[in-house]
C-alpha cells in the first residue's frame, strides 16, 4: 500500500477538515464499493476453485464416490457434496436446453383482436 501525504494530495480546506479530527496519524480512505474486485478475481483463484468444482461434478457424474474424491481433491465428505448439490441444482436450470428457439423468426404472428 502507498501512503501519500495529504498536504500534497488533499485541498487545503479539506486537509484543515481532517486535521480539526486526526492530526500525525494513518488514515485509510477505502475505495468505492463500485470500484471493489470480487474475492478471488485478481489471483484467479475463484476461476480455479470453479473449474476444479466442475472436474468434482464431472467426476461424480461419471460414478466416483464421494470418499474417492475426498481423497483426491483433499476436501471433506461435507465440501465435495455441497459441490455436486449445488452443480446439480445449477444444471438443472442450464439455459442450453435442446427446446431453446435460436432463430427469433421461429415464431409464428399473432394478430390481436376478435377470433
């Protein structure tokens, strides 16, 4: 972290503000709630932990057990089935189901009024 010094950074109004509060001592001025980067998405560890889940979830799907991928992975019995419950649910509202319509002219007119 850089610290700068306020008489070179802030308006002398505000500088004298803040001086009548806290003289001589570090003040950390956080950033805008808008400007914060979710955990885990500078390191790329929330990619890795998503595509590690996935691996679990394939897995699973394909007949590994739950203490086999504990063993694997290094998770517990509780974590490995909190990834395969929650990669479940998600696959269950997946948007790329085969009855999707493509083409937006697949749909037929409909005209309003009296039949």
């Amino acid at each position: 972290m850089n610290y700068k010094n306020g008489k070179d950074v802030l308006p002398p109004r505000l500088l004298e503000e803040l001086q009548r509060y806290i003289q001589g001592e570090l003040l950390y001025i956080p950033k805008p709630q808008s400007e914060r980067a979710a955990w885990g998405e500078k390191s790329g560890s929330r990619v890795m932990i998503e595509r590690r889940n996935e691996e679990i979830f394939r897995h699973y799907e394909d007949g590994r057990t739950v203490p086999e991928l504990e063993r694997e992975y290094h998770l517990s019995g509780e974590s490995i089935r909190k990834i395969i419950v929650k990669l479940r649910s998600a696959a269950a509202f997946a948007l790329n189901a085969p009855d999707t319509v493509d083409k937006a002219d697949a749909y037929e007119p409909v005209r309003a009024g009296k039949r």
